[in-house]
C-alpha cells in the first residue's frame, strides 16, 4: 500500500470509529434517558421531583458537544486542513526571516559573508 493510499485508508478508519463512537453514544444515551426516567418516576427523594430532566438534559449537551465534533469540526479540519496550516505557517515565517536578512544587508552593507 502507497504512503498516500495508506494516509487515506487511516483517515477513514478514524472517521468510522469516530462516527461509530457517536452512535455508540446516541444508544447509550437513549437507553440511560428511559433508566433515569424510570429511576426518577420510582425514586422521588429530596425538593426537586423531576431530577432526572436535568440529568438527561445535562447528557444531551454533551452528545450534542460530541456531535458536533464528529460531523462539524473533525469534517472541516481535518489533516487537508491541518497541512494548509502549517505550510502558511512556515511561508509566514520563511517571509519574516528573508524581510530581516534584507533589513540587515541593507543596515550593516559593509559586512561581509565571513564576518556574517
């Protein structure tokens, strides 16, 4: 398998296991929601009567979070985008250090490459 087919090949086995990770997380969530809601209807204790509402609500925020980062985030900066950052990094860079070797030829002409 080629470098680039091999870098391709990795890329999707980490999308599937993220993806699958989230389904994962969607099941669990569903099946915990209907545990607590259950739990909530048969184990009313202190003020609040309606506690496993602000349980689910609390997991469904993190799911949300999770889906988010599988779909949303992780979709669009991926190692494409990851690359293109670090290229624009390093002319940004490689820019700045020719601007100051310029400057300093331009200051100092009377150095020579040996005295550099």
């Amino acid at each position: 398998m080629e470098k680039g087919q091999h870098e391709l090949y990795e890329y999707a086995r980490k999308r599937i296991n993220q993806k699958k990770s989230l389904f994962f997380h969607l099941v669990l969530f569903l099946l915990g929601s209907i545990f607590l809601a259950v739990g909530n209807y048969f184990l009313v204790f202190g003020l609040t009567a309606n506690w496993s509402i602000w349980v689910i609500t609390a997991w469904l925020f993190v799911l949300i979070m999770h889906f988010i980062k599988v779909y949303i985030t992780d979709c669009f900066m991926n190692k494409d985008w990851e690359r293109e950052q670090i290229e624009r990094l390093i002319a940004l860079q490689q820019k700045k250090i020719t601007q100051l070797q310029t400057k300093v030829e331009n200051d100092f002409p009377n150095l020579t490459s040996t005295e550099k």
